[in-house]
C-alpha cells in the first residue's frame, strides 16, 4: 500500500506496482466522449532491429500507422471510419467554445504542435541525425495526410511548428510531397512573433516577455502533437509540449529564458504549475481539437539516447518489445493521465528514470489541471486572456498495470475511459 499521500518524502510502491496515491476521480471529462482516451497498440508498426538512428524511415511501417490513426480517430469520435469520426471532435470543440455545432470549415488553419526537442538542441543543424527523440517523421506524415485527405483541410491551411527548435530537413521534404506539398514547418529558425499576444502567467514570477508565434495565433485550431516519454525532471506530456509554443530573447532555450523550469524541479504537490497556465491559454490549449501522444518508440529522457535495449518495455501488452503506440484525446487532462500511468509503471522507464523513479509528485501538474476550479495551490489560474478557469478536463489514476482499466471502464460516468483498438 502507498505509505504516505505525498508528506514530503518520496512515494513508495504499491504491490501491484501503483506509485501514484488512490483518490476518486477529479475534474470533468471532456471531449464529444467526455474523458475517452483511444489506445493504439500494433506491434507490426515498428520493425526496428536497434541498431542505428531509430527514426529511419524504413523501421515503420506506413501502412500500418496510417490504419492506426485512422482506427484511433474514428474511435474518438465513436464512428466506423476516420472521415466520419473527425466531424465529431470539431463539433464538440465549437460547441465547448459556443460557436455552435459547426464541422470543419475549408479556409480554417491548423496548427499542429511537434515535439521537436531531440533535434537541433545546441545548433542549428536540421540533419536530424541523432538518436535522441523527436516526432517520428511517418507518423507525423500518416497524420497530415489524414486531415488532408479525411478532413478535407488544404494542405496550405496545416502548419506543423515547434519554434524552440529545428526540423530535420528529411523530415521537412518527404512531408511537403504530393498531396502535402503547401505544408508549412515553422521552427526557431523562421518563427515570428506576434507582439500583440505575450503570454500572461496567472502567477507572478520574474521572467522574459514571451509572445505566442503567429502560425498559432492565425490558426483556427490546434493539435497538440506530443511524445510519450520520460524527462530529466519526471516526465513529459501534452501538457509540456507547449515549452516549444513561445518565442522570447532565449533563442536556443526559451523555456529557460521564461525561468519556467524552477516550477518542475521542487517534488512537491500543491504548488503552481505553468504547465496548466498554457494547458489553459486561450490561444494553446483553448483551441485544441485534438491531443496525440507518439509513443511508438520510447525515449527514457529528452535528453538520452534510444536504443534498441532502453526502448523497449517489459508490462503487457508490449513484452519485451517497443511501445508500437498512439494515444488520442480531446481531453488534455485524461491522455497525460494515461501516459502518466503508462510511464510510472513501467520497469524500463523507472530503472533507467531516476527523477521518475518512485517520484509521484511529477503528477502535481494534473491534479492542479484538473482541479482548476479550486487549485491545490490556492494559485487562481486564468485563460491568458483575463478569464478565470473552471475545466480542463478529468484526472484518475487506472486501477492495476495488468488490467489498465479507468472509472468509466468500470461503470463510471464522467470519467476517465481508455479504449483499446488494435
């Protein structure tokens, strides 16, 4: 059993392997499923024998991931087929912002938010030869031509964009080919500020002025495009992939220019997180249509290496072979919940995750999400624009690392429900 709910000391293990404290569930679900998060899972999707750069285009299979998102998508929005399924996540997110029940309109742009972190970290070469992590550039791909080719979006209308960072040029090209050929990458290089939308923190802290690029503040909508993996600081989500969504005078580090990192490294719960402020930034995550996680190879940290031996992992369903996954919401609250649960319970994460190890206070930032309304902080968090907020979404722990199985798969209503398509 858990031997303390976070008094200061480190978190111990449950026998079935749990770390993070039982609690009811906390927050609302959103979503046209509220509180849904689909789980794809097809271990023929990576065919990667471990040796080399682990992003070659030839260790996926195209075919294969281009079905998952498809499968995964028409899943979300509870269709047959992806084409009907994406109508459903548009509608309820105009709904949720009272414009109706109104379905993607032509001419609308997209931004969608890559994690490019392993490339380019100290330069500026855009080869992206190394073999710390970023986006997988066929998954990304698979992606893009679903919204051109299921959604009917113009592919000049799609700008994927990371501005803390570079796209490798191999990335860039075989993404802007054929039906995707008006694609636009937006990366430090070419990133623009918008000076007339700074981020406004809901706490009071000294920092740098940081303006939102303008590829997001001209788009209509958001996809929030994370990894699944481990951080030097515990762990890295949706919730922190807008680290690379502001543009200040730290060119290179724009979060260590925001003096935003202090906030990550306390192990402690009950404290104000930035993170919520830009889960909930009326121009970030106020406009999110759609929350993804990459996780169909692992990286143990931003900063290490993936190999063919710390990337794979040992729970079922995955025995002994990398994560061969994606994960979609509309529910930022529930998909890093998930990846929350995924990433502590998993050996292969914590032998080679020391900061996550044991570490249940890397979640502090989703029981302040989910908990908005009332914070555990006492911090008032507002939308960026002046307005106080009420929810961001659903926040519960699964029951056991064996069954992996959320309150609403349980017969709860309102809650977390992760379903499994394969």
């Amino acid at each position: 059993m858990v031997n303390n709910m976070y008094s200061g000391t480190k978190t111990t293990m449950q026998k079935n392997k749990q770390v993070y404290p039982v609690h009811k569930p906390y927050g609302k679900g959103t979503s046209a499923k509220p509180g849904r998060v689909v789980w794809s899972h097809n271990p023929k999707s990576v065919k990667w024998d471990g040796k080399g750069y682990w992003w070659k285009t030839e260790h996926f299979n195209e075919n294969i991931i281009t079905e998952m998102i498809q499968k995964s998508i028409a899943s979300l929005g509870g269709k047959n087929t992806a084409k009907a399924g994406w109508t459903k996540p548009f509608q309820a997110q105009n709904k949720r912002r009272g414009n109706g029940k109104k379905k993607y309109k032509k001419g609308e742009k997209i931004a969608i938010k890559a994690n490019i972190n392993g490339s380019g970290v100290f330069d500026n070469d855009n080869s992206g030869r190394t073999k710390m992590s970023y986006t997988n550039p066929v998954l990304l791909k698979a992606l893009l031509s679903s919204f051109v080719n299921d959604v009917g979006v113009a592919s000049s209308d799609i700008t994927v964009y990371d501005v803390s960072h570079i796209f490798p040029v191999y990335m860039v090209d075989m993404c802007t080919k054929g039906e995707l050929e008006r694609i636009h990458f937006v990366g430090r290089n070419n990133g623009v500020a918008d000076k007339k939308k700074p981020v406004n923190w809901s706490y009071s802290f000294k920092d740098a002025t940081n303006y939102l690029p303008t590829c997001v503040t001209q788009a209509k909508y958001i996809i929030n495009f994370a990894n699944l993996k481990g951080h030097s600081y515990g762990i890295t989500l949706c919730g922190k992939n807008h680290f690379g969504s502001f543009i200040n005078g730290n060119e290179m580090r724009p979060p260590e220019g925001a003096n935003l990192h202090q906030f990550l490294t306390m192990d402690k719960m009950g404290v104000y997180s930035p993170l919520v402020d830009l889960m909930a930034n009326y121009e970030l995550g106020d406009k999110t249509v759609l929350y993804m996680l990459d996780a169909l190879v692992y990286a143990p940290s931003e900063g290490d290496n993936i190999t063919g031996d710390n990337s794979k992992w040992r729970q079922s369903p995955f025995n002994g072979y990398y994560t061969s996954s994606i994960f979609v919401s509309q529910d930022s609250v529930a998909i890093d919940s998930v990846g929350a649960d995924f990433l502590m319970n998993e050996p292969a994460v914590t032998d080679e995750n020391y900061s996550l190890k044991n570490n249940a206070t890397v979640e502090n930032y989703l029981h302040e999400a989910a908990l908005v309304k009332k914070a555990p902080s006492g911090n008032i968090y507002k939308n960026g624009n002046g307005k106080r907020v009420v929810n961001l979404g659903v926040h519960k722990h699964w029951n056991n690392p064996d069954s992996k199985q959320y309150s609403r798969n349980l017969g709860g209503k309102e809650r977390i429900e992760l379903v499994k398509v394969n």
